[in-house]
C-alpha cells in the first residue's frame, strides 16, 4: 500500500530501552554501504524519497490496532522529525503468511514498481525451516532487489520466534556475500530480555508477532542504525553483483492472476471472486474434476489456497512430462494461507500447458476434496 506520510502521531506504549544500548548487538554489518549513506544525503537536501518494506504479517503490522503504531510507520515519522525538507512515501508491501517463495514472484507487482529508493527485507520468521521459503527463494529476493534500475540500497532484518528461532544464519550468509546491511531485532531482543529489561509478554502478542512496544522496539533499533549510517565517514563504494550461491536462482518473477488464464478445457472447475475468507480463484471440489490453460514461462509454480477442513490433493502435469502432487491440506487453526510449489523448471521458451486433476486420495485429516488455484506464477 502507497501511503504518502504527512502526520505527527505518537503512540502512546510505555517506555522501552534505549535503542543506541543494543544498537551494537543488533547491527550485523561491519561497513556500511556506500548506496545506504547516500540516501540519507538525499534526504539532507529534501529530496522526496520512497522506503520500501517487504515481508510476511509483521512488516504488515499483524496485531496493532493502529497501523500507525507498526514499526514502518513509527520510524518513517522519525525520519520526517530528522529530515524535515524531505517528502517521505511509504510502500508497505507487507502480506501476512507469506514468505520469500511467493516473494520473489510479487516484488515486481508489489514494491519494485514504484521505484523505490530504500528497501528493508524481512523474512526471517516467514521462511524458518523451509516453510515460506528456503535460502535460493530468499536471494532470488535479494538478487531481484539489487537488479532493480535504481539500485536501491538494501537492509536485511532479522526477526524472531519466542524461541529465539529464525532463518537468521542462513540469510546473514546471504547478507555476507553481497555485502549488505543486517539489522538483527533476535539479537537485540535476547540481550534485552537477559538483562531483565522487559518480558516477552511485555513486547510480543504470541509466540511471533510483536505488540506496539516490539514495534517501536525495533523502529528504535533502525533509527539508530541509520544515524550511523549517516554519519558514516568511510562507506564502502557499490561493487558488481556477484555469482548466486544458489542453484536455480529466479531473476525475474511475476504472478498471474486467475480471471487471466489462457483456459482450454474445464471439467467442474469455477471461478469466484473472494468469499468467506477464500481468495478469489478457479476451484474444484470432485476427484477427476479437470482444468487446462497454458502459460508461457521457463518455469511455473502454482499458488494455491491450504486450509484444515475439505482440503484436497490435485496431480499436476507440465507438458505431459512427470506428474507432481499437491495438497492443500493445511494443519494449523489459525485459518488458512497461501502455498506455493513449483511444479516445472528449466522449461524450454514457449508456450506450456498445465494440467490439473483432482485425485480420489486426500490428507487423512482432510473432510472433502476441495482445492483452489489463487494464482500462478512464472520465473526465469
């Protein structure tokens, strides 16, 4: 969402410690980049600039009553404070129960198209263990991000489970190797709460999402940050960009939505706009129910709705090669998300046709067959 920032709302949560205390702890960056502390002299002449944030349901601002009170939004009101001859917009492109996989196929649609000037990625809670994501998606992400015509500077951040779990180690490999910003709120927190500074409870709503205090926590962490960077005396000069790290890196991602599929056969399959909390999308609901339409792409992945309830399995063929299966069938009761499952790579260029039955067999769990295309996605 583009949202133009021209407001002085203070929240009103209690006070938390200083972020210059754990600044130190929470930066994971040793130089500062030269792109990064150039913003901030864009900012000091009053340039209108735009931030971009990007991730799952805590970029979002999940649990704030006041969206304002989301740590994007409390920090963009300090650079409005420090920078006053600049116009700030910001683009949170935050959707919750998403992780990189689905990110690197929207951050086109989402963020990059506004051209954006500054972007903080988050996705370190989203992809822990390999359930939003795994490290080639996320620096498909990065590489995406780096390749845009602006060359926007970028900041990784790391947030964390209660459990003090994320895919930290693995991204900050990737943050090493493309010599990026890294901003770790773990780190800082599990200090913070070792010295007895507050309680979980007192700056988290669950076992993940932080309340007003985790926000403003964590805006208080990169304002910090960014003064340093500012300030920075000696910034390191933007390099070339380097060889993935990954195998099967997508350079360019897009997403189709379901009104516009090439259809050229349908077998009980229907269209529907979004209904009782279900993403528009083409739906079946009987084993052999059967729906054709072709993409042209190297490679397609589906985005499908999985949910605990009538969930079903589909098989899914590419060009008559290798069947894959999928299933919908989500475990957890806190509703339903959006999967996302590549089901052909390293396709010739051309037109491809997509198959998709719905198979007799189904989760042991599942109460029915239902199963629902939201959207498909294309890579190269």
């Amino acid at each position: 969402m583009k949202i133009p920032m021209a407001n002085s709302f203070e929240s009103s949560v209690p006070a938390l410690p200083d972020g210059e205390r754990y600044l130190k702890t929470a930066a994971k960056t040793s130089k500062i980049p030269e792109n990064l502390h150039n913003f901030f002299l864009r900012a000091e002449k009053g340039e209108h600039l735009t931030i971009g944030v990007f991730g799952g349901s805590i970029t979002e601002g999940a649990i704030c009553k006041d969206r304002n009170d989301s740590w994007s939004y409390v920090l963009l009101r300090k650079l409005e404070r420090r920078y006053p001859k600049s116009t700030f917009t910001l683009i949170n492109a935050g959707i919750g129960a998403t992780g990189s996989d689905y990110g690197m196929l929207r951050l086109e649609r989402d963020l990059l198209c506004h051209k954006v000037d500054l972007v903080m990625l988050d996705f370190a809670v989203n992809d822990f263990a390999g359930k939003g994501g795994t490290p080639a998606t996320y620096e498909a992400c990065v590489r995406q991000i780096l390749r845009a015509e602006n060359h926007p500077p970028l900041i990784l951040i790391f947030m964390c489970f209660e459990s003090m779990e994320s895919e930290q180690e693995s991204q900050m490999r990737i943050g090493r190797h493309y010599g990026l910003a890294m901003l770790s709120y773990q780190d800082a927190l599990a200090a913070a709460l070792q010295e007895n500074q507050f309680h979980w409870s007192d700056i988290a709503a669950d076992r993940v999402h932080p309340n007003e205090n985790g926000h403003r926590f964590l805006a208080e962490l990169l304002d910090c940050f960014f003064q340093s960077a500012a300030q920075c005396a000696d910034p390191v000069p933007e390099s070339a960009l380097p060889a993935a790290l990954h195998d099967r890196i997508f350079s360019i991602g897009k997403i189709l939505p379901p009104e516009s599929l090439a259809v050229h056969f349908n077998s009980g399959w229907k269209f529907h706009e979004e209904l009782s909390g279900m993403p528009r999308g083409w739906s079946g609901c009987l084993p052999g129910d059967e729906f054709y339409f072709s993409v042209a792409a190297r490679s397609i992945f589906l985005v499908f709705w999985a949910i605990k309830g009538a969930s079903g399995r589909v098989s899914v063929t590419v060009d008559e090669g290798i069947p894959v299966e999928l299933d919908s069938y989500f475990p957890e009761d806190w509703g339903g998300k959006k999967y996302v499952r590549p089901v052909a790579c390293n396709l010739p260029d051309g037109e491809h046709r997509v198959k998709i039955r719905i198979l007799s067999d189904r989760h042991p769990q599942s109460t029915g067959h239902n199963f629902t295309l939201c959207e498909v996605g294309l890579a190269d």
